[in-house]
C-alpha cells in the first residue's frame, strides 16, 4: 500500500519529527519506506529519514508493506501532514 502525502511542517521533518515518525513507524511489524525523488529509505532508520532533508510542502511517497500495513500508513501519515513543532 502507499500514500502521496505533502509535508505541512513550516520547519520540514527536523529532528524532533523525524524521531517521532521513526519511533511510530517501529511499532508496526510491517516494512515502511520513505521515497522521496529518486530516494527511498527505510523509515525506521533516523538518519534515513535524515538523509532526505524533507521541508515543508515537498510531497513524499509513504509505503508500507506487510502485517498491519494500513494501521502504519495511517499512523505515520499523521505525523508527516501534522504542523508540529
């Protein structure tokens, strides 16, 4: 399964939202990457989702693959469109 979502953080996903979006996206058993461009890491890996240097309103592609895979979209989903600080 995967979802287009745009990013609504004014800062992107810094530090303080990457590391929730990890912590989140490993509770789930399923696989989920993070594609962004040509890129596509592992969004359970803090300096994958790092790597990308994600900012506010670029659009990036979440997969997940695997058991409770919707449940992981949804969740991480969430936080990806969220305006946290």
């Amino acid at each position: 399964m995967e979802k287009v979502l745009t990013v609504k953080n004014p800062t992107g996903l810094h530090a303080r939202p990457a590391t929730n979006l990890v912590q989140t996206a490993s509770s789930f058993p399923c696989e989920i990457m993070l594609i962004k461009g040509d890129k596509k890491i592992n969004a359970k890996s803090i300096m994958g989702v790092m790597s990308l240097g994600i900012k506010q309103g670029e659009q990036i592609t979440l997969v997940a693959e695997g058991e409770r895979e919707e449940e992981a979209l949804d969740a991480v989903g969430k936080i990806i469109e969220s305006v946290f600080e």
